[in-house]
C-alpha cells in the first residue's frame, strides 16, 4: 500500500511539473505577415494589419494579451525602442489581422515590427522575431515627373488582325550615381507586362508581372528594393514590355464582346538615398530610348512568343551601351484613365521544374515529348545548331491515336513557340517570358539533331502561394483525384481564377470559383490573391448594379445569370470564414446590395416568389453522350428558376450574416 502511495505521489508530481512549465521559450510567435504576406514589398499605406501565430508543444495554450512595437530601423526594435508605435499591452486573444494604428507611414520607407505575446501557460511573453514591411507610393503626387512612355501605334512589321502580333518594346536609360548607394528603392507599373533589368541582371524572380486587372479600374504596380543592383558611378535600367491582357490577344475580332486598352506602356519612378544621407530621383520620362526591333518578335498569351535570337541586344541593360537606327527616343503616350495601385499579393513565379518523361519520333523532323503530367507554364529548351534554323514548339493536353497532337479542344488557340538561333558554338538556352501554355505533351519539330530530355525542362508557373494543407489517403483514386485537383487548381491561379490554361478563353470566369474558392483555401494561402479577385469583381459591376460572368471583364458577358455573381458573396465570405478578413465584406457590401437591388427588381416574380434569371443552370452537367458537351435530354435539365431562387435565397442570408 506504501509503495503504491507513493508511486502515486510521484506521478501527481510529474503531472504538476508538466503542468508548471512556464518558461517563455515553450512558447514561440511566428509566422508574421503584414496583409497575408510575410516581409512585403510595396505596402498601399492604407492596408497595414498584423498577423501572427503561436507555436507550442504544450496543450491549451491561449494568448492572453498581445504588445506590438514598430520602429524606424531593425536595431531600434532590437533595443525595445518603438519609435514608429507601440500598442502598448493589449488585454486581447486577437492575433489575425490586428490593425496599425500609429502615426501615418511615410512613402517608400521599411519599418520594422514585432510583436509580445502573454499566454495563459507563460509566466512572461514571448517575443517573435523581427519582421518588416516596405511602404509603396501615397498619391500620384508620389509619382513627382515620371511619365508614361512606349510608342501609342502599330511598328510596320506588327500585324493587329484577329490572330494579333506585336513584338516586345525595350525601354533603356543610363544614369549615374554620385556616390555610395545606401538604399534605393524602384516603383514600376509596365502594362500589359514587363521585365526589369540593372546594370545587366534581371530584378527579381518574378514573371508575367504585374497581375492582371480591368486597366479601366485599377492598374497595379510593382516595387523593388534594388540596393544590391546599383553601383557608384555608372548605371542602366532597362524595361521589356509584353503585350499581356492590355494589347489584347485578339485584334479586330468581335469587337462586341473584347475589351481593348492599348499599346504597351510604363511608368517607373526610383528613389535614391546615399550614404551621406543626400537623395536622387530618376524617372521614366522621353530622354528614355525605345527599340521594337528586338529578339521577342511576337507574345500573345494565345498563340505563344516567337523569339529571333539573331536580333538580340547584346548589353542593352548595361550603362554605355551604344544605340543605333533600330533605337528611337521613348515618346509620351495617352495616360491611362485608371489609378495606379500597389499590387496587393505576390506574382506569377517559375515554382518548379519537371523533367520530361519520354520523347517519340513522329516524322523525318517532327518528336513529340511526354511531360508526364498536364501543367502550366513553359518550356525550357537547351539547343545548338546553324544560325538562322527555327525551332517550333507547339503544345497539347492529349493525342490523336497516331501519337500527334490532340489540338481540337483549343479552338483557334495556336499555342505554338518558336526560336530562331544565332548559331552559338557553346550552345543556347531560352524560355518564353510573356506567355504560358496549359500542356502535357510538346511537339518540337526541326530540332537540330536528336533531341534529349536533358535538353528540355518545364517551368510551372503560377502565382506564388505556400502550400497550407496535402491530402494523402490509402485509396489510390483519391489520391489520383487529389493530386490532379492540386495541379488544376494551382495552375490556373494567373493573377486571377481562370477557367482553362490552355485554348483562346483562359477567362476568369465567377461561377467556377462560387464553391471552389472555399476547397482551395484548405491546400493554398490564396487569401491575398482572393482578395484582390474581389476588387476586380467591383471594379466590374456595371452602374445599375449588374456583374458580369467574367472578371476582370475582358469580355463583355453581363448576362444577368445569379448564380455565377454570387462568387462575390461567397468568396467574400471565404475570406472571412478561412482567414478572418472582414475588410473585403466591409469594402464590397454596398455592391452587393446594388446587385441584389438590381436582380430583384428586373427578375424577382412576385406572385411566385421565384427569380427568373438563369443563364447557365447545372452547366455543363453528365451528358448522354460523349460526343456532345451539352445535354438536350429534358430530363437531364434542372428547371433553371429552381436553382435561381435557390441562390438568391442563399445571397440574402450571407447578406444577413
């Protein structure tokens, strides 16, 4: 009995040392981000709210109170000096989103921020590691003397019919710094695309940037710390301009439906500061030089990117570089109607490699090549051979049972790549820069020699988002459905939710994301990306309160349907629900009210109590046969009223909520 009570005794005694532990390092805060990003660059002053989490190996641990501290350098925070704010204690279990509520930033400025956590399990806080944030641009004051330059026509070689090619602009200018940089900090917006190049190297690892918008509405631009790219004495920037969404892909062609915005432009404004504290400014403006006559011969997110490397700028990027008749001076264009906007998430990134599966020979000069998967992106090609030989890459979701190209689901899509060498002894390597292909299988024809895998890459590019959550089961088909959901969806994450990677539609069409948002959320942080969808949405509705299918609208599809609309409201309310962002709901909420206005008023029935708008219905539903993508079996339709008033209904209860 003895033995027993005290066995006893000792495993009270164990349980209350476990239970005592205190110490603060049992407690960790981590994972900071300033609006869903972790150390953002080009913060909308606006926008500042601080998340971050608790990480433990003890059970019920709750955060008791919270102190933020923001301060004007890193070693002032080091030090407990908050010479920006400081919250103070804040008796409060808020660790999402908690707003700023210091002094107002200035522009283009790093503070730096951490935050003081009291739990319910620590005798004293625990402290989370540094963070910071960059602040972007206030007003078009900010924007001092820069202007918009490009060239506002057509070059002689373009060609603007339906299938519309024009080549990429390049944009060049030497300057010089006085003395030692100590910061210097770039603000961009190049529509429809654009590269950024210092003194000979590429800025950043970005792609396709920026992200997509209605540039009626909204124009994003992008920001750059580019201390590390400058040098005392002599420099060069230079800018490539694709053709993106704002020279649309199609010309002349059903002018009724396509949105059009113009020629290639940009805009671009960087801050200086030396080391002695002296300041320089330098701006996009007509002492700017501009050529056409480059290696990107065409780019058009439809048809694919041509690239003749026998007309490639050797050192154009680099101060000193001299111009010749193909160089002309960079004129001022129409100004954009939009306002400029500091892009609220992250860009298109190459976020992995796959190596090729298998390459067949289908002819005399014609391989096909087996990625192994259905992805987005592009080729990566390696190659040696004569000056002047043309390689065509031409890219396809399946086969035709001969073992060619399956390119009937891509409508009038030409999805074709091409590079012209310059005949390179060491041998070339290219990839595309303003174009992604939706693909698994790759037809390369006229390839000097015999191809090999080690001679091609794919890139999968997508916006940049981490991976939240995985799904792995013992059933080899939820697997298979799992990963191949996995791919779709974050292959069509373009800035925007698109519908398809592949054909001419490409479209960010509402209705696929009206459920699909809220899955997604579970497997990415999609929340800044989300978010800025939901502007777009805005930004589309028409002045009587009508949304569009499509947006940003870059066709014009205002059909009147509810049931696609309705990602507004439900996205809205995933962001909410999934990440405890009430700002879209607080800033989109006077839009919904005018569309249900809207749609009650030219659609509600009164006497049935029914809504009698619905376009699409159960879209695309099983059909009763393969060959055909729309059923007309009666009884296969669902009364498209029925699923109407079921949305309406369901829009008015988030309204509610």
């Amino acid at each position: 009995m003895k033995n027993f009570i005290a066995c006893l005794a000792f495993v009270f005694l164990l349980l209350s040392c476990g239970g005592q532990q205190s110490t603060t390092s049992a407690v960790k805060v981590q994972h900071l981000t300033c609006e869903h990003r972790e150390n953002p660059i080009g913060v909308g002053l606006e926008q500042q709210r601080f998340s971050w989490q608790i990480q433990t190996d003890l059970q019920d641990v709750k955060q008791e109170a919270y102190r933020i501290l923001v301060a004007s350098s890193k070693e002032k925070l080091e030090q407990g000096e908050a010479d920006i704010w400081d919250s103070g204690k804040q008796a409060s279990s808020a660790s999402v989103l908690v707003d700023y509520e210091g002094p107002a930033l200035k522009t283009s400025t790093y503070y730096y921020w951490k935050v003081q956590v009291w739990t319910n399990r620590t005798q004293s806080y625990s402290e989370s590691p540094v963070a910071y944030f960059l602040t972007a641009l206030r007003t078009e004051k900010d924007w001092g003397s820069s202007r918009w330059i490009g060239y506002d026509n057509p070059f002689p070689w373009d060609d603007e019919s339906t299938h519309a090619r024009l080549s990429a602009r390049y944009l060049r200018k030497d300057f010089f710094c006085a003395k030692e940089v100590k910061q210097a900090v770039l603000h961009i917006a190049g529509l429809g695309l654009y590269e950024l190049w210092l003194n000979g190297e590429k800025v950043g690892d970005q792609v396709m940037a920026p992200v997509p918008t209605d540039y009626r509405r909204h124009i994003m631009y992008n920001t750059f710390d580019v201390t590390e790219h400058l040098q005392e004495g002599a420099n060069a920037v230079g800018v490539i301009l694709g053709n993106g969404r704002y020279y649309a892909m199609r010309q002349n062609y059903k002018t009724y439906k396509w949105n059009r915005f113009g020629y290639p432009k940009m805009r671009m404004r960087l801050f200086i500061t030396y080391t002695d504290g002296r300041t320089q400014t330098l701006q996009s403006d007509q002492t700017w030089q501009l050529s056409a006559q480059g290696p990107i011969v065409s780019n058009n997110e439809f048809d694919g990117e041509e690239y003749d490397a026998r007309k490639e700028f050797e050192g154009w990027s680099m101060p000193g570089f001299q111009t010749n008749s193909a160089w002309m001076p960079a004129q001022r264009v129409t100004i954009p109607i939009a306002p400029l906007v500091a892009q609220p998430c992250n860009n298109m990134k190459v976020m992995t490699q796959i190596k090729p599966k298998s390459i067949t020979k289908l002819n005399a000069n014609t391989y096909i090549m087996d990625m192994g998967l259905n992805m987005t992106g592009w080729i990566k090609m390696n190659v040696k051979g004569k000056r002047g030989q043309e390689v065509k890459l031409r890219f396809a979701e399946a086969l035709l049972p001969d073992g060619s190209l399956s390119m009937a689901n891509l409508r009038d899509a030409l999805v074709t790549d091409k590079y012209i060498l310059k005949g390179d002894a060491e041998g070339e390597t290219w990839a595309p820069r303003f174009v992604t292909h939706g693909f698994q299988f790759v037809e390369i024809t006229n390839y000097p020699g015999v191809p090999q895998l080690e001679d091609f890459v794919g890139e999968f590019v997508c916006d940049e988002m981490a991976d939240l959550g995985s799904f792995e089961s013992s059933s080899p088909i939820l697997n298979a459905t799992y990963t191949n959901a996995y791919w779709g969806i974050r292959g069509n994450y373009k800035g925007m939710p698109v519908d398809c990677p592949q054909r001419n539609e490409r479209m960010p069409w509402l209705g696929d994301r009206v459920m699909g948002s809220y899955g997604e959320s579970f497997l990415f942080d999609n929340a800044a990306f989300y978010a800025k969808w939901m502007d777009d949405i805005r930004d589309a509705q028409r002045w009587d309160g009508a949304i569009p299918d499509v947006a940003p609208a870059y066709w014009n599809y205002y059909s009147d349907d509810i049931t696609w609309p309705a990602a507004l409201f439900m996205t809205c309310d995933m962001l909410y629900r999934q990440y405890g962002d009430l700002a879209p709901v607080a800033k989109h909420i006077d839009g919904m009210k005018k569309y249900m206005d809207y749609m009650r008023q030219y659609y509600y029935h009164e006497v049935s109590g029914l809504m009698t708008a619905d376009k699409y219905g159960d879209w695309c539903m099983p059909t009763e046969s393969l060959e055909i993508i729309h059923s007309q079996a009666p009884d296969r339709l669902t009364d498209g009223r029925l699923i109407a008033t079921a949305y309406f209904y369901a829009l008015y209860q988030l309204m509610i909520k």
